[in-house]
C-alpha cells in the first residue's frame, strides 16, 4: 500500500499531459500501432492529436473489446440501502449538512426490493449506501448481504471503506465485489471537496481496493469523478491504480467507471468539463492500454450515448437504476443521490443491445459448489 501511495504522489501526471499535447497525429498512429501500451502511450492517446483520430481509436477500441470479451454486457442494478451519512463532501446529496429526507431500509425492505429486481431480470446487485456507522454498520451489511445472496449468485457493495479484516467477513457473508472511487486522485483538491468525515482521509480510501482484493473479492471496481479535476492526469493516475491492483493482486477482475457529476441536492456545479467526446477519448484510450479492464458506464449518462460507448469498449452497464433508498418500491420517501439520465426499464436496455448486436448478460458466474 505504501508503494502505491508513493507512486501516485511522484507520479508526473500533469507533466506528462502537458508533454503530451505536443504530440501529432504521427505519434497517436504509433501508439495505435503498438501490441503493448503503458502509461506513457495513453497520455498521446488522451491527447488533443488523439481527440482529432478519435474515430481510428475507436476502431481499435472496438475490435481490442470484441477480441477479449466478445460481444456481451454484463447488466446490473445498484440497489440503495441509506442515504444517512456522516461526511460532508461539497458535491454529494447524501452529505451530512444538507436537509433532505434521509431513510435507512429496514434488511426486510431491501429483500422486497431486491425481489422486485430480480423480477426485472438481475442476477447481479451492487449495494450502495452512505457512510454512517450507526445506521449502515458491519451487523446490518452482513445481514443484508445474506439475505440477498439467497436469491442472486453476484453481491457487490459500495460503502465506506473497511479494513481487510472488515472486507474478509464481507467475503464471507457473500459480497463478491467491492466498489470504492476515489473520487479525485489529486490530493490537493481532494482535501477541498471533503471537508469534514472519516472520507477526508485520502489515504485510507486509496488503500481499500487493496484491502478488498486482499480480503479474496472475486471483482474490484474503481473510479474518478468526472467533473472535480482535468480529467486527462485524473484518468492517468486511474490508470497507474488499476495498473497496480492488476498486478499484485491477479486474482481480482478490476473494472473502471465513469461517473460525471450530475444534479443533485448539494446544489454543486462541476469545476471542470467533460464534454462526451472526451467521454469516448477516455474510454478508448483505456481499452486500448489496459485490454483486459471491465470499463463501466451507468444511468448518469443519456441513452444515446450509452448505446454508443457499448460499441467502443463498455462491458458492464446498470439499467432501469434509482438513486435513493428505497426508489424502486417507494421512490418518494428519501433523496436521491444524484438525477438518472437514462430512465429506459432493463427490458428496454437489454433489447436495445440485442439491436445493436450485443448479447446482455445477467449472470456471468456461479459459485462451485464443493463437498
């Protein structure tokens, strides 16, 4: 853990962003050119020459997805059990000095829920709560999780960050995957953005992937905010991240999303922008440098474009999603985190796939069973 908060702290991202935008569409071609790519090359790649070849990384970022993951997308469902919280961080709407209406689902309320997607067809369900030890602690989560791990082979959760041994008996009561984003990797803003809470330890929260993948999670999904810093050095230390989970712990299935700011309680505005084309220069660049990375896309993002990045280098999407406890059942009795942009059922995402020639997965594994 320390090597890797070393490496990002002496990582020359934004020098090397500004080296970058010196190259030409000669130097992305020798890139694109390349069997093996390392950070370096996707600095070019996330380049202003890269953004004029974006249909050529496109093409390549196609054909590398297609080549290692065929034509499938795995669909979830994030399934909201809290939005009490003890952080403030200045864009969130769970945060902790805002007065909204705030639910904790009681574990049997979040069995109907999970039931009632379940019917909509999901085998995979990511758990998402606030951070609030006195409502959303270690007895409830494991609860929960066996509850739901009855009905469905796949369990993710994204909550606050746990000790190895925290994630171990998470493991244990079922979860197979753990989701923790950064949120920004710049330290300096990061202190800006998180101004009061446990989450304002930047270090802890770098170190729990790792926790996780120590801990014998079977997948492990990280991510930046898009909207809270440039983007471009932001995507590069995401990069050196997955980089390092990849290689020290080979065992774990590491995924990359892409959540942009969007509306919500806070009342926050994003600092910076990220237009959809630097969108998809992203998500290309990515494919082409780290191959073997689930990249992920969720609701935030319009129907038109999600359909669009499937065919660039997405493989896993949510569908039909609400943002707030209890927002399948009873959408109505707390605050959502963040606006859906994309409001089509999981029917409609799934025949959409069909259409554009992708097979929608619903469950990808199943535990083997020894005896």
């Amino acid at each position: 853990m320390t090597d890797l908060i070393e490496t990002l702290d002496r990582f020359p991202a934004d020098a090397m962003i500004a080296e970058a935008e010196k190259s030409t569409e000669y130097d992305v071609r020798a890139v694109l050119a390349k069997e093996f790519r390392d950070v370096r090359d996707l600095a070019i790649l996330l380049s202003p020459a890269g953004a004029v070849l974006l249909e050529e990384l496109a093409v390549a970022a196609s054909l590398l997805t297609t080549k290692r993951f065929g034509r499938t997308v795995l669909l979830y469902a994030p399934l909201y059990l809290s939005n009490e919280c003890v952080n403030i961080c200045t864009y969130c709407g769970f945060r902790r000095d805002i007065d909204v209406a705030r639910s904790t689902l009681a574990p049997e309320t979040v069995e109907k829920e999970a039931i009632y997607l379940i019917d909509q067809g999901f085998k995979h369900l990511l758990l998402v709560s606030g951070e609030h030890p006195k409502w959303v602690g270690r007895d409830y989560m494991v609860n929960v999780i066996r509850l739901i791990r009855k009905r469905v082979p796949s369990v993710s959760i994204e909550i606050e960050p746990l000790t190895e041994d925290g994630y171990r008996t998470m493991v244990d009561a079922g979860a197979d995957g753990v989701t923790v984003y950064q949120e920004v990797y710049d330290r300096k803003l990061y202190a800006e953005y998180h101004t009061h809470g446990p989450k304002k330890n930047y270090d802890d929260r770098l170190g729990a992937p790792s926790r996780a993948a120590r801990a014998r999670v079977r997948r492990v999904g990280i991510g930046s905010l898009l909207g809270l810093a440039p983007w471009r050095p932001e995507i590069l230390k995401v990069a050196l991240h997955a980089g390092h989970l990849m290689k020290d712990y080979w065992r774990t299935h590491v995924s990359i999303s892409f959540p942009r700011i969007r509306e919500a309680a806070s009342g926050f505005h994003a600092a910076y922008t990220v237009s959809d084309r630097d969108l998809a220069q992203m998500i290309c660049a990515l494919r082409l440098v780290l191959p073997d990375v689930g990249l992920v896309l969720s609701t935030r993002e319009s129907r038109a474009l999600r359909d669009g990045m499937v065919r660039l280098g997405i493989t896993q999407m949510s569908a039909g999603s609400r943002t707030e406890p209890g927002g399948y059942l009873d959408p109505d009795e707390a605050e959502r985190q963040f606006d859906v942009n994309d409001t089509r059922s999981p029917a409609e995402v799934a025949a959409r796939l069909h259409d554009l020639g992708f097979e929608p997965v619903w469950k990808d594994w199943e535990e083997a069973l020894h005896g």
